[in-house]
C-alpha cells in the first residue's frame, strides 16, 4: 500500500474515523518510522481490525490537509501532532494524577466480558433464582384470576388466553429482555439509570449538575468509546442532535426520571399482590373466613417483611434460593399432572392461530383480557435491575434453563384444569392445587410471595441510591448491608414509606384484582421506558442497521402499545393508584434536579478570577494558621464564591487549603486507584490544591478517616511526581520541605469548611418557579439529610459559613 493509496483512503475517511486513526497512531509502538505506521494504520482500519479503539480525537483537519499539502506532507503533520499530543498526555498525568499508571487501568471496561468458569456461573444463577425470579414466579397466583374478572370464560377463551401468555412470556421475557436488554448493561448494571448514565457517557446529553467535565473523564477507564462501522456517521448525527438540542436532554432525563418512579411504584405493588395472592389460600381451612381476614393477616405478613429489611438483601434473598427454586418445581410438576389428569387438549394454544380467533371472535373482551395476561410478565425488569449482583450469562441460564419452562407447565396445567371447572377462575391456581400437595405449596407459596416482594424492594433502595448519587433525588441515609456486594444497600426513610403505602394499598384495595389493574400499568410503563432508551442505544451506541431497529419497535413497541392500552382501561379500578404514585415520585425528584442544576449554575457564575487570588499573595491577605482546611465544592475549575465569604468573616484561614469537589459519574463505579485527581491552585508557596473526589453510582461513600488519610497520601505522591522523574534528584529537598510541611499541618488538625446555602428563586422569577423553589425545594431540604451530613463529616471538625443562591 503506496502514499496514493494512503492519500485515497484519508480523503475517504469521516473526521470521527480520522480521530481513530490518529489515536490508535499514537498507541502504536515507536519503532516504525512515521509514513509506516500511518500506513499500517490505515491499511487496519480499511480492514476494520478489531484492534481499534475509539478515544478522544487530537486534531480533524487531516483529510483538508491531504487536499492542500500532499500526502507525505500530510504524514509529517500527522506524526508532529500525535508525537505533541503523545508529549502533553505525559506532562497531564503528572500534573493531574494521583498515578501516572492510573490511566492504564482497564478492570471496568473489561468487567462485563470478564470469563467465568462454569461452576461460578451455575452457582451466580442458582443464587439469581432467590433474587431475581421471585416476582415473576409467583404471577400463577393471580394472572387468570386478573385476566376474566367478570365473567366466567369459555373454552375457547381460555385457550385464546392461554396462547396470549405463552407467547407473551416468549417474547418478552425470553427474547426481549434476556437475548437484548441485558446486553444494554452499563458495566456490568442494569436498570433505567443504568442505560441512562451509559448513554450519556458516549455523548454529552447528561443534564445532571457537575458532570462531564475533562475531569471526570480524565485516567477513567469506563470512559471508553466503540468501536467505528459502516453505521458510525449515522450514529454520530444522532449523537451531534442529542448534544445541541436542550429539550431532547430533558426529555432523555425525563423518560429516565419516570422509568425509575415507576419502578418505585412497582416496589410498591409487588408486595400488595403477591402477598394477598398467596395469603389467600388460608381459606381452604375455613370457607367462612372473610376477606378482611385475609387482608389483617396480609398487612401482619407485610409488616414483618420491612422490619427485617435492615439485615440486607445478602441474608434476606439468597438464603431462600432453594425455596424459590422448590416453588418453581412445584408449580411445574402441579401444572404437568393437570395436563395429563384434565384436558391434554389445550396443548394446542402453543399455535399463535389461537390468539388471532380470540380476538376475532370476542375483539373487545379479548383486548381487556390483556390487562390480566400482562400480569404473566411482572418481574420481568427485575431480570435487568438486579442484574449488578450477578452476570448476563447467569440470568439467562436461569431463566432459560428452570423459570420459563417451569411457569409455562403451571400455566398450560391451569388452563387444562379451567378447561373442566371454568367456574373456579377466580381462584385457579389454588383450585387446580390437588390435596395432597395443597398445603405444602401454600406454605411455599407464601415464602414465596415474601422473596418475590424483597426484589423489588431491594431494586428500590438500589434505584433511589442510583438518583441520589446523580442529584435526581433528595439526601436519604443509605446503609450498605454487604460487604461484598457495594450495590446491595438499605435506606430507612424508603422502607418506611413503603411499609407505609404496601399496608394502605393492601388494606384499601383488599382484592387482588383491583390491585393487579394497578400493577399492570406499572409494569408496562416500565417496558416502554425501557423500549425507548433501548432504540437510542441501538442507533446510537451499538450501531444498528435500520432495518432491524425499526423491526424491534414493530414487534416490541407496538405489542407494549397496545398491552398498555388496555391496563389504561382499567383507569378508574385501581389504575390510577400507580400513575398517582409515579406522578408524585417524578415531581419530587425533578423538582430537586431542577434546583441542583440552576444551583451549580449560580455557582459557575459567581466563581472567583485567579487573578483575584494572586493579588491576595500566599497569605491570602489573612492570618494563616497551622492545619488543614478542606473547603468542599461543586465546581472543578476556578475559586469558588464561597471562598471570599470565608476570607472575609473569618479572622484566620489554615495553611494548607485544599478545595474538595465530590462528583457522582455516570457510572457503576470507580476503582479506589482513580479515584481522585490532584492539582495545584496557584502558586506553591499559596499551598493550595483542588481534589476532585470521583464516585460511581453504586460506590459506597468512604468515611471521613479514611478519606483523610487517601487524600494525604495522595498529596504526597503527587507533590513527588509532579515534575516528573527527571527533576527528582534537584528537586527532592523541596519536595521533601513540602511534605513535612504537610504532614505537620495534619498533626494540628483538619477542618471541613462548607458553605451552609439558603436557595431562593430570583426576584424576577415568575410565581411557578418562587413556589418551586422557596417553598416546595426548601420544605424537602429541610425535611431530608442535610449536605454534611451525607458527606459523613463529623459536627466537631465541621466550619460553616452562610451564603444565599439566587436562582
């Protein structure tokens, strides 16, 4: 391949493949000569090496200079600029790094690919069956009962039903969500906020405060980009449009917003029915026991459930695994002996056929029917939400190798019973229960119920951490109840207000049907959020041919279309209790991110020139004393505002000053080895410096002890290697003079300076937002924890100094 052949190929080539071919050139090893490697580098990428890897571009002009200069003259500018920017990537490591080798790290990228041997993915999914399979497991228990409500079905309606969750079940939990929404994982996590923070890593469309900034970025290994195909350019206006478009942000983060509040509202259902649903078969002692019985022992049941919350999900979920996996055994063994001892018949629903007369022969009652048949599938975002604890593979093997088949058995044999006794519908799962084993599978069926409703609940406390750490939700305390495990968490304030509205619900609605209108919009609205961020992902991300992205939404999107349309029905049975409960949980956070955001603007605004710091000198026009002082921050850049309130009321500022930056990525996680970035504020007499102190979303808060001890350590380092390795022998007695210097400010103490902020809406504002923001933000500030104390600072180390926000 000759420099024509170059040439031909870099006129070719988009500017975003231009920026691949540059960075790979700068991973390349030296010893070729320049025009060489530019060569084999094209030459890979017009064979579309794997080897590839997309990163922050040096430089797009190439292809114009290949035009105006020729190609060897193109080459030696290519080789100049990457060997400038190979030159500025050292000096930025030293400067900003606590590690010169941090930004080698790669566990993160490779955590989701990351093999596993057999025994440890068999083990992964026996211990999901406990976590993630509960709530779908016990769907027998209500989902004919939902599906004919008022009228008892005929032979051909059951059969038509029949077909309609068979491949309900098919098509949705098998195909869509364990053979394509797991791959949509986010490192290794699933959930709303998952495929939200993992979009917003491969563009700029995040509308979180303080986030995406050079820093957060900066020796990250989870920020990486794909690599380029035939479909790059398409994905790249797509991504471009995202990025100018403010109303797209919010509407990205809108749809994320409500996906997680209906996964809230989903926690609280989930206990409600399945509970109810299993308690319900206490009456095969007594015919004569009342409802209202029912409902006293349901609430008892769910009373004990969220007292035992704070023993954590290790303890809680795992250790019945073996009952889930017995439950699951039982109703498929039930649901094979009532093929055989009823109507082996019905066997034939397994023919879509079915589905096309049912709805042809009773059009209207069949499309009510499906707001009960879209209870087969409760659960299912579970598969995804929990999907942190375990692995891709794991989940799938259990689904595909014990759940789906286990619960088509329960319910083929539930139909073949109906098929005979059309009449007992409204109790058929504990009707077709034969005697012998009747009581038993109550016993299971109730820890059943219980196991089923801890993964939502433990889904929820997961999720609010999630929006917490990203500034969608106000400050709650978060408790981590596993070692092992950083996602599995517990929040007292949540399980309260679930309790709460579980026992409400419960004890107002009394009957499971009325509860499951209620539960399927939440179970659909959850889908369709996902189904959406899932086609951005697909055109955006992963790069999709068109044609397969538009059959997706034809086959999943218009189905959940029309699923919801008919939950939508039932809006005045109890529908509304879900959209109630997601439109109050919606308003809170958005209100709260609204804030956060014009909040962080303000102070962008009202930040500091560096030229005011040098006039002040290195004493800061004040007394300095002996200590440390960490002066806490939003921003990542620049003085912030706060800092001239302190110099000016307080008498006396520390001598060694670091402003601390405590940012929440949009990502699962951080390693402990990245997770802080180090640099000089001024000059380094004024011995002042900036930590930004990076967290994912599921990284658990270190405490202040530890965080001081990192952060000086870390300054030692850094204060080593920040000339780099050349300068170590004339420069090690300053060097040495520093970190004594700092070491005995430590030993007089360090200060934890914040700024204690009123926020109020501006004098023009309009009468929306000052209710927004003087009373409805302010009555959740001061009703949920305050900042220092989700920082985990100690009262007695802590300094604060007023200051209002107009926003």
């Amino acid at each position: 391949m000759g420099f024509g052949n170059a040439s031909s190929a870099l006129k070719l080539l988009s500017s975003s493949e231009i920026r691949v071919l540059l960075i790979h050139f700068m991973a390349m090893e030296e010893e070729k000569g320049p025009g060489d490697t530019v060569l084999n580098v094209v030459e890979m990428m017009m064979k579309g090496n794997e080897e590839m890897n997309v990163a922050v571009g040096v430089g797009t002009k190439c292809k114009e200079d290949v035009e105006d200069d020729g190609e060897r003259d193109c080459l030696e500018k290519v080789d100049m600029e990457v060997h400038n920017q190979k030159q500025h990537q050292k000096k930025l490591v030293r400067l900003d790094s606590l590690d010169q080798e941090a930004s080698h790290i790669s566990g993160m990228a490779t955590k989701t690919t990351k093999a596993l041997s057999i025994a440890a993915v068999m083990k992964l999914a026996f211990q999901s069956i406990g976590v993630v399979y509960g709530d779908i497991g016990t769907s027998p228990l209500y989902v004919f009962a939902s599906t004919f409500t008022d009228r008892v079905p005929t032979s051909d309606n059951i059969i038509g039903a029949l077909s309609l969750i068979i491949y309900s079940l098919t098509l949705f939990p098998l195909i869509k969500y364990v053979f394509i929404v797991l791959r949509a994982n986010d490192n290794g996590d699933g959930g709303t906020f998952a495929m939200y923070s993992l979009i917003s890593r491969h563009s700029k469309v995040s509308a979180i405060p303080n986030s995406q900034q050079g820093e957060d970025e900066m020796n990250l290994s989870a920020y990486k980009l794909q690599i380029p195909t035939k479909h790059l350019k398409r994905a790249e206006k797509i991504k471009a449009s995202l990025e100018r478009s403010s109303f797209a942000k919010t509407a990205l983060l809108a749809v994320a917003l409500l996906g997680t509040a209906m996964v809230i509202g989903d926690g609280i259902l989930t206990p409600c029915i399945s509970v109810l649903s299993a308690v319900d078969g206490v009456r095969k002692i007594d015919s004569n026991i009342k409802q209202d019985m029912v409902v006293m022992i349901s609430v008892a049941i769910l009373v004990v459930l969220f007292s035992i919350q704070r023993f954590g999900t290790d303890k809680v979920g795992y250790t019945f695994a073996p009952a889930i996996m017995i439950w699951y055994l039982f109703i498929g063994g039930v649901g094979i002996f009532n093929l055989i001892q009823h109507d082996p018949s019905v066997l034939r629903a397994f023919n879509p056929i079915y589905i096309i007369r049912y709805f042809i022969g009773e059009p209207k009652q069949a499309w009510l029917s499906l707001g009960g048949v879209v209870l087969c599938m409760t659960g299912t975002e579970a598969m995804f939400a929990d999907l942190g604890h375990f692995s891709v593979r794991s989940i799938q093997i259990a689904f595909t190798g014990l759940v789906y088949p286990c619960l088509l058995c329960a319910y083929v044999g539930q139909a073949a019973y109906l098929s005979k006794f059309p009449s007992h519908v409204s109790d058929a799962f504990y009707k077709s229960t034969p005697g012998l084993v009747y009581w038993p599978m109550f016993v299971v069926a109730v820890i059943a119920s219980i196991i089923a409703s801890q993964a939502m609940i433990s889904a929820t406390f997961s999720i609010v951490k999630q929006s917490m750490a990203l500034g969608c939700f106000p400050r709650v305390r978060v408790v981590h109840t596993s070692h092992k495990h950083e996602g599995q968490v517990y929040i007292p304030e949540i399980n309260l207000f679930l309790m709460f509205a579980c026992t409400l619900v419960t004890a107002s609605f009394k009957e499971t049907t009325k509860i499951g209108n209620a539960y399927g919009i939440a179970v659909m609205a959850v889908m369709l959020v996902t189904t959406s961020l899932l086609v951005l992902i697909m055109l955006m991300i992963w790069q999709t041919s068109l044609f397969v992205v538009a059959l997706f939404i034809l086959i999943f999107g218009s189905f959940e279309l029309l699923y919801f349309s008919s939950v939508l029905s039932k809006f005045n049975k109890g529908g509304y209790l879900p959209l109630t409960f997601a439109a109050a949980i919606f308003f809170v956070m958005y209100v709260w991110h609204y804030v956060q955001v014009k909040r962080y603007a303000f102070e962008v605004e009202q930040k500091v020139s560096t030229e005011y710091l040098v006039t002040l000198g290195s004493g800061l026009g004040i007394t300095r004393v002996p200590g440390v002082g960490l002066l806490y921050t939003e921003l990542t850049q620049g003085i912030p505002a706060i800092f001239s309130h302190f110099l000016t009321n307080l008498p006396a500022i520390h001598s060694v000053l670091v402003f601390v930056s405590v940012k929440y990525l949009p990502v699962n996680n951080v390693p402990a080895n990245e997770r802080l970035l180090l640099r000089r504020v001024g000059p380094k007499d004024y011995k002042m410096y900036r930590c930004i102190t990076r967290y994912g979303y599921k990284d658990r808060r270190i405490g202040n002890e530890e965080f001081e001890n990192l952060l000086m350590e870390s300054l030692k380092a850094f204060i080593r290697e920040e000339n780099g390795e050349d300068d170590i022998a004339l420069m090690a007695q300053e060097w040495e003079e520093e970190i004594k210097f700092l070491e005995t400010s430590r030993s007089h103490g360090v200060i934890y300076m914040l700024g204690h902020s009123e926020v109020r809406a501006s004098a023009d504002s309009c009468l929306v937002k000052k209710v927004v923001v003087d009373y409805i933000y302010d009555f959740l500030r001061r009703n949920f924890r305050q900042g220092f104390v989700d920082l985990q600072i100690p009262n007695k180390n802590l300094l604060q100094v007023g200051m209002n926000y107009y926003i």
